[in-house]
C-alpha cells in the first residue's frame, strides 16, 4: 500500500505537470508575461487576467487533489506570485519549478496534517 501523503504528493504533481504543460495554451504562455508583446490588443489590460486564471487552474487543482478549497485558494496565490517573478526574469524556468514543486510538498504536508 502507498503512504497517503506519498499519494497525494504524486497526483499533485501529476495535477501540477497537467495544467503547467497539457492545459496551458500558446496564448496563456506568452500573454500572462506583461513583458512579452500581446498576441492582441489591448496590451495594458490582459496580462493580469491571463496569469490569474492560469493561476486559478493550478488552484483548483490542488483543491479537487486534496479535497481542501484552502489550500487551492493557497495554490493560486503562491503560483501567480512565483509565475509573475519568472517573467519578471528574477528567476529562471528551473527556480520557477522547484518553487512549484516545493508548494506541493506543503500541500501536501498540510493536507495530512491538516
């Protein structure tokens, strides 16, 4: 039998790998980077909105994963924060995801621990 909190560290980052690479378009990629040219107009107003809900999809992974909305809330807080300072080039694609993958490992701790 697998140890729970290795069952849910393992589907969250099937989860996170889903909606990182699988679920996030061309579009989501370039224009959640207020630095990139937008793919469409008008440039001053779509940034936030894309990396918000690409955010909020890894939100809600984590909720359905764990079964716990705060942690989801958590999830989209944390992964907007991190993916906006990727853009902001503070810090490349490898920090990007072990700060991800570090989430994870308390998601995962505070879904057993509660």
């Amino acid at each position: 039998m697998i140890e729970p909190s290795l069952w849910i560290f393992w589907w969250l980052l099937a989860g996170h790998a889903l909606a990182d690479f699988g679920l996030q378009s061309e579009f989501m990629a370039r224009n959640k980077n207020r630095n990139l040219s937008p793919s469409y107009q008008p440039p001053y107003t779509t940034w936030p909105y894309v990396l918000g809900s690409h955010a909020l999809i890894h939100g809600i992974m984590v909720a359905i994963i764990t079964g716990d909305a705060r942690l989801g809330i958590a999830e989209t807080i944390f992964h907007f924060v991190i993916d906006f300072g990727k853009c902001e080039k503070w810090y490349g694609n490898h920090a990007d995801q072990a700060m991800h993958i570090l989430c994870k490992v308390a998601w995962t701790y505070l879904a057993i621990n509660g």
